[in-house]
C-alpha cells in the first residue's frame, strides 16, 4: 500500500469570541476569529444576517459553500493536468439552500456552476473528457465526500481566451 493511502492527515482550526450573551439574544455580538495552522493571521466571522449577524463579515454557511466549490476546483484542475487537459480558467458561482422549515435546519442543496475555459488549442473530444474529469473530480472531492447534503455540479465548458464570453462547447 502507498504511503499516501496510510497516511492520516489532520486539520486544526481555532475560533474565539469574547462579550457578554446576559443581555440576551439579541444584544451579543455574533463577530469572531478563526485562524488555521500554520497560516498567519485570522478570519473575522459573523453570523448570517437573518440571525443577528454583521453582513460585512463571511458566516460559516458561506465558509461550507465556499468549501465545496474550492475542493471541487483543486480536485478538477489536478485530473485535467494528469490529463494533459489545457485550463485556462475556472469560476465557480456556487449557491446553497438552507430551508428554515425542514428540521433539523441545514444546508440541503449545494450547486456548483462552474464556467471552464479550456485552451483554444483544445482538440475537439477534449470538451467530452473535460465532463467527464468535472463528474470524476466530483466523486473524489474530500469535501463533498465528507458531507450528505446534495451537491450538483452543472459545468459550461468553453473554448478560447479565459475571458470567454462566447456560447459553451
């Protein structure tokens, strides 16, 4: 067995807050740091804005879709370099939903829309493996593998320049 494949590996993240909730829910501030070894300095979080938070600063339901579409992007861009697949650029405009009347409340839908650009140099059955890689890098990300909400992966492929505005191949 490779090495890899025995290996553990193991991820540390720190939040902290300070203040007083005796006032009440609606009086205590919802802003706090998160920080992650070994990177220097913290994130400052808040709470969705439906639940009292500040909207200037990223939630923790914005940090899980954010999440998604991150893993989704390094686990495609690694199986089109294997691949010998050109990417020229990737955007994602993921989106989540967390209906307040399904119990317990959750994230039940994360969508990944990612707009790929592929090289103009791009043969022409590179689009189909280019699906085919977004579906494989799908089923191998350690985020959405990690997690049961449902995610939908709903790709537009492109070929050209990375600032493509043209129709997806």
């Amino acid at each position: 067995m490779s090495p890899l494949r025995d290996h553990v590996h193991r991820y540390a993240a720190r939040c902290a807050w300070s203040g007083s909730t005796g006032a009440g829910y609606a009086a205590y501030g919802r802003q706090h740091e998160g920080t992650v070894e070994p990177v220097p300095g913290s994130l400052t979080l808040s709470a969705d804005p439906s639940f009292r938070g500040d909207p200037a600063f990223m939630n923790p339901e914005q940090l899980l879709v954010l999440s998604a579409a991150s893993c989704q992007l390094l686990s495609f861009l690694a199986l089109a370099a294997r691949a010998g697949i050109d990417v020229i650029a990737y955007e994602d405009r993921a989106e989540a939903e967390m209906p307040d009347h399904d119990r317990p409340v959750r994230i039940t839908r994360i969508t990944l829309r990612p707009r790929i650009t592929l090289s103009p140099d791009a043969e022409p059955d590179t689009i189909e493996r280019t699906h085919s890689l977004v579906a494989r890098a799908h089923d191998e990300c350690y985020v959405a593998n990690s997690l049961t909400t449902t995610i939908t992966v709903e790709p537009e492929i492109f070929v050209g320049s990375a600032n493509a505005d043209s129709s997806p191949a």
